[in-house]
C-alpha cells in the first residue's frame, strides 16, 4: 500500500460501520415509526372512550328532556277539564304510581296554599322531618316565575332531610293553571333527582358510568350508576329546565388505556400492513385528485348553466373599474356582445350625456366598498340600449372575493325595471279612475241619504206650518201661544234638517262622528213629537218603558235619533192596515244589557214580517212599500254597528214563550261607565225610598 492511499482510507469509514449506521437508521425509524403508531393507537382509544362519555352525555340529558317534557304533560292533564278533587286524587294517585321519579303532587289556591296533596306510593311522604311549609320558599318562587311567564317553571334544587340521617335533593315543578271562571291556581310537583337519573339510565349505561348532578364547585346532589367512576374520562352537560339549570357529570368506570395488550397488537399491524398502507393512501390520493377534479368540472358547467340561465344581468369588474365578466341576460338586457363590453371603461351602455356624472359616482361607490368591504344597499340608475333606448335598472353591488380572501373587484346583479316601471304607471291610473268612480258613489249616496232623511223634518214643517195658518184664521190669546209653539217646532225641526244634513254628510265621508255622553230619556224625547205626531193621526197609542234612572249612553245624538225615528215609523206604518184601532200599541222599551251595553227596543202590534221579506229586510233599496226607497232600515243597522252595536228583529212572544202580535226591533248602544250608572241607580233608588 502506498503511502499516498493512506490519506483516502483514513477520510472513508469502514463498510461495517456504514452498515451499522444504515440499520441504526432504520432501526431507529422502526422505533420512532412504531412508537408513535401506540401512541396513536393510546390516544384513539382515550379519543374514542372521550367520545363515548360525551355521547352518552347528550344522550342522557337529551332523555332527561324528554322525560321532564313528558312528566309536564302528564301533569298538565291532570287539571286540564278541571276534575272533582276525589277524581284528581286518583288520577295523581295513578301518575305517581307511573312515574317513580315523581316523590308529591300538590294543588294549591292563589294564595299558595294547599288545597290537597298526594304522596308517591314507592317511599314514605318526603316532608315528614320538616314540615312542607317552611320548605316553601323554591317552590313559591318558581310559582311567581311561571305566573309571569304563562308556563311551567323549575325552582332551585334543595335538600330534604329523611329518616336515619339520609335525605334526597329535589327540585318543585310549578304549573299555573289560568281560567276563565276561578282565579288562578298552581300544581306543585316535588321531583327527585337521584331518581330522574334512574329513569334516564339503561341498565349497560348503569353498570358502565357513574351519572350525577353536581353544582358549580364539583359537590355532588344526586347520583346514579357504578359506585363510583375512574375520574379519568368524564364529561359534562348543562340541563335548562324553564327557571332552573342543572349541571349533569358523567363519569365512565373506565381507567387509561394499558399500554401491554395493545403493544403487540400494533407491532404487528404496523409491521405487516405498513407496505400496503402507504400504497392504499397513494391510491388514496389519487382517487381524491380526479375526484376533486370531476366535481371542480362539474361546479363549473353547473355555474355556468346557471349563470346563463338567469334573467338578473350579472357584471363583474376589476379594481379599476374595467368589465372582466357580463352572463347572457346582461348582454340581451343592453344589446352588446360580451366581447364589446370586456375590458371597456367607460361601459358602451352609459348615456353618453352622463358619462363624466357616472364615472364620479363609479369612483365614488367602488371606494365605499373597498373600504368598508360588505354588501352595497342597492341604487337606481339609467342605462342605454344599443339602439340609443333608455331604460331604468336596480343594481346590487358586493365585493368579488377570491378563496383566500383577498378583493379581486366587484361583483353587481342587474335588474332591468321597465316592466315594473310601466305596471306601476298602469296601477296609478288605475287608481285615479277608482278614485274618480268613488267619488261619484259617494255624491249618488250623499244625495239619496239626504232625500230620504230629509222626509221626516220636511213633512213636520209643513205640518206645523199648515197648523199655524190654520191657527192665524182665529187669532185669540190661547190662539197666540199655539201659534208660538207652532212657530218654535218649526225651527226646531228646521234645526234638526240641518243636523240630518251634516250627520249624513259625516256618514258619506266615513269619518269619526262626534259622540258624547247622553241620557237614553234625552234621545227618546227628542224624537216624541214627531212620533206622537204621526200617532195620532194613524190613532196609534205610545207606551214608554224606560227604567229609572235612565240608562246612558255614548253615541252620536242626530243618528242614533234619526234610527228610533226610523224604527217607529215603520212600527205605526205596519199597523195602520191590519191591526184593529183598539190594539194599535207601539211600546219603546230601554233596558241595561250586560252591563256595558244599553238596549233600545221597538215593539209594535204589526201582523209581523213574511219569511221572504225578512231574508231581504235590511237590503238597500230593498222596500214593501210604494212610497219607500228602501234606505231605512240599511241606514240604521250601519249608523247602529258605527257605534259597535248590532241591530236585529224578531217575532214577539210573552214570558212564556207564547207566540204574540207583531215584531220587536231592537238595538244596543255602548253605555258609559258602568260604576257612574250604579251609582245613579242607588241614588235613584234612596230618592224613592225617602
């Protein structure tokens, strides 16, 4: 060997150690390779213990759920036709035989006192060592919460003390139960946790986990299960109960994972599945690339389609402002090819006369979204056809985002408005012939409702009128004082026309009238001389039935007159023809009606109203008579529902029920308050007394 070799060998390392080196290497790749795949394989099964501790978790809290919900249910059946309290015994007497988590049913009055109690037939009554009143306090205020809130509501848990030193912690569920006929009252329920877990837990659930309520601090309230669990894998729900929350524990009898059973178990699966691992994750891998490549193709035509399909002209553009993208229903909406619009600033579609106004406001828009970088409110704006027609659009802008976030442009949905713009053109139109055709209606009304209201106070005119001549033929003393009040009934009557004038014009307008607060005896004396007017000379007899004092009412006075005045005429005129002269009676009769109503009824000794008629009576138009319009009674029926009361008839009958002649009109008006007519109907009543 020559000296000149000695240099190269001492510099090269012998083979064996390269050797060694390699297998190192790889035994030390082997170590590490299968030193994390027991880890792994440790942690998987810690991960999948976890998981199964928090499943069963949800699972209980979510059968806990169902359990209260059923339990509330039941509850509320229990009063919900309002049973006898024997019946209620024994239907509580049933469900707490049902429901081993239920440990007392009580009723109690709104006072919150207990009316009646049911104890579990499984244990001994809880409330033996203390009383039930002076643990109340929970109890009573879930009550107050479900009272205000109208549904059931959980107190706070609390401890009861039993016998031997032991106790149970329980939680009161309260059900307001609110009707019509009584005050409202309460169903206190008493609950046992430890129970409640029972009912939630399988039997494999039981002999596998330790399940417990627990407060905030870790202290347990009641628990279910193994003995007692590892401590290592455990899990935690909150339970929100209306008013109250509990905080469930699930702790799994399950230590850590030993690490001797599942060593050789991964050394061998890692050893003889490593090779055929790494090929199924290269096939694997490619797999997932023409997967991902497939549905990348699909998302696109399905895009496309999409976007080509639409009627909503979509534009996107760069930075600068420059069209990078318009769909099809763009193009048609404007009349230019893709090709003309891509990359053009300013757009061919903007009114050449507006292209500077149009520029600033793009500037303007774009810079507002750059900065402040969320959707735009949409805005209004002109575009040009093709052929030089304008037309209105509505855009919507937004930012153009790209997959990492960053702003690329914007992005605008167009929508072409003249269709809308010539609807709405149309609707106006519409509206004003409506309005036009209204207005006429309304003056063909106004004019029939004053020709027929106007009758009555003409017709008394012309009879006094015609009286008063009469009297200036004898001119005498008592002559003079009749004349005078001839003369006074006249421009009473000449008054009252021009109140029918301006009531009926109010009606027509439909406005609000002008109500105010007055006697029912007011409203019937106004209208007696005109009555008695007509009475004598049909030789009808007026019977007034008014209580005292008389009821009153919120009404407007000329309309509500000019009803009853409509009402007795048509009451005189239909016994002027058939009813012997002995009993032509015409009874007008008040009475209080439920209190916050005053009725007003018309009877008369007609010989009633024929089937066919009545079907039609309060029809406009509608009339039996020659002389009449048919305005009347329509008239009164909607002067009498302005005042949110009804207006009806029906055959007369006695107190018995027996058939009589003639019909009954009636209608109610609202009365004033009714403590201020209690207080005038005792007054009324001392004044007789004395």
């Amino acid at each position: 060997m020559s000296t000149s070799s000695l240099p190269l060998l001492l510099r090269r390392p012998p083979r064996r150690v390269r050797r060694a080196l390699l297998w190192a290497t790889l035994v030390a790749l082997l170590l590490v390779a299968q030193t994390l795949l027991v880890l792994l394989t440790l942690n998987y099964e810690s991960v999948r213990a976890q998981e199964r501790v928090e499943e069963l978790a949800g699972q209980v809290v979510a059968e806990l759920r169902r359990d209260v919900q059923r339990s509330v249910q039941s509850l509320q059946a229990l009063v919900w036709h309002e049973p006898s309290p024997e019946r209620w015994r024994a239907d509580a007497g049933e469900l707490l035989r049902a429901r081993h988590d239920l440990l007392r049913v009580e009723r109690r009055n709104s006072l919150f006192e207990i009316d009646d109690a049911v104890d579990s037939p499984y244990r001994a009554p809880i409330f033996t060592q203390l009383p039930r009143l002076s643990m109340g306090i929970e109890a009573e205020l879930a009550c107050t919460a479900a009272r205000r809130a109208g549904t059931p509501m959980f107190s706070r848990t609390y401890f009861v003390p039993q016998m031997g030193g032991t106790g149970l912690e329980v939680v009161d569920l309260c059900i307001p139960i609110v009707n019509a006929t009584r005050t409202p009252h309460y169903l206190v329920t008493t609950l046992a946790l430890g129970a409640l877990l029972d009912e939630a837990l399988t039997p494999e659930q039981s002999r596998a986990y330790e399940v417990s309520f627990v407060e905030g601090d870790g202290t347990r309230l009641a628990r279910a299960g193994v003995p007692r669990g590892a401590g290592v894998y455990q899990a935690q729900r909150v339970l929100d109960l209306p008013g109250s929350s509990l905080v469930l524990r699930i702790d799994s009898a399950e230590g850590s994972p030993r690490v001797i059973p599942n060593l050789a178990t991964a050394l061998v699966l890692g050893l003889s599945l490593a090779l055929f691992a790494v090929v199924l994750l290269l096939l694997r891998d490619v797999r997932k690339r023409a997967l991902a490549e497939s549905a990348l193709a699909e998302a696109l035509a399905f895009r496309k389609a999409m976007e080509d399909s639409l009627i909503t002209g979509l534009r996107a553009r760069d930075l600068e402002g420059r069209i990078t993208y318009v769909n099809p229903a763009f193009c048609t909406m404007v009349g230019f090819g893709a090709e003309e619009l891509m990359n053009s600033n300013p757009p061919a579609y903007w009114p050449t006369d507006r292209v500077d106004e149009y520029q600033v406001r793009q500037r303007n828009r774009l810079g507002m979204v750059r900065d402040r970088g969320d959707i735009q409110q949409g805005f209004e704006t002109e575009f040009m056809r093709k052929n030089g027609e304008r037309f209105p659009v509505m855009i919507y802008e937004a930012p153009l985002v790209d997959n990492v976030g960053k702003q690329k442009g914007w992005m605008s949905a167009v929508l072409d408005m003249s269709a809308q713009r010539r609807v709405e053109e149309l609707s106006r139109q519409q509206q004003d012939r409506l309005q036009a055709t209204a207005r006429l209606a309304t003056v063909g009304e106004m004019a029939s409702l004053l020709s027929h209201e106007l009758n009555q106070p003409l017709a008394a005119i012309a009879s006094y009128a015609t009286g008063s001549l009469n009297l200036l033929q004898e001119p005498d003393g008592e002559t003079l004082g009749m004349l005078q009040q001839g003369l006074t009934r006249i421009a009473e009557q000449a008054e009252r026309a021009g109140r029918v004038i301006k009531s009926v014009h109010d009606f027509v307008r439909r406005r609000e009238q002008a109500r105010e607060a007055i006697s029912a005896s007011q409203l019937i004396d106004a209208v007696m001389p005109l009555v008695r007017l007509q009475a004598r000379k049909s030789g009808t007899r007026i019977e007034l039935d008014i209580p005292t004092p008389p009821p009153r009412v919120l009404a407007d006075r000329t309309m509500v007159e000019q009803v009853l005045l409509n009402l007795t005429r048509n009451g005189i005129q239909a016994m002027e023809s058939s009813t012997p002269l002995a009993e032509r009676v015409l009874t007008i009769r008040v009475r209080q009606a439920q209190g916050r109503w005053v009725s007003f009824s018309v009877l008369d000794a007609g010989p009633g109203i024929a089937p066919e008629v009545a079907a039609r009576l309060f029809t406009p138009f509608f009339t039996t008579r020659s002389e009449g319009m048919g305005l009347g009674l329509s008239l009164c029926r909607t002067v009498i529902e302005q005042h949110g009361g009804a207006l009806d008839f029906h055959a007369r009958a006695d107190d018995d029920g027996q058939p009589l002649r003639g019909t009954e009109f009636m209608f109610t008006l609202p009365a004033t308050d009714p403590a201020r007519q209690r207080s005038d109907a005792s007054t009324a009543g001392a004044e007789a007394a004395g």
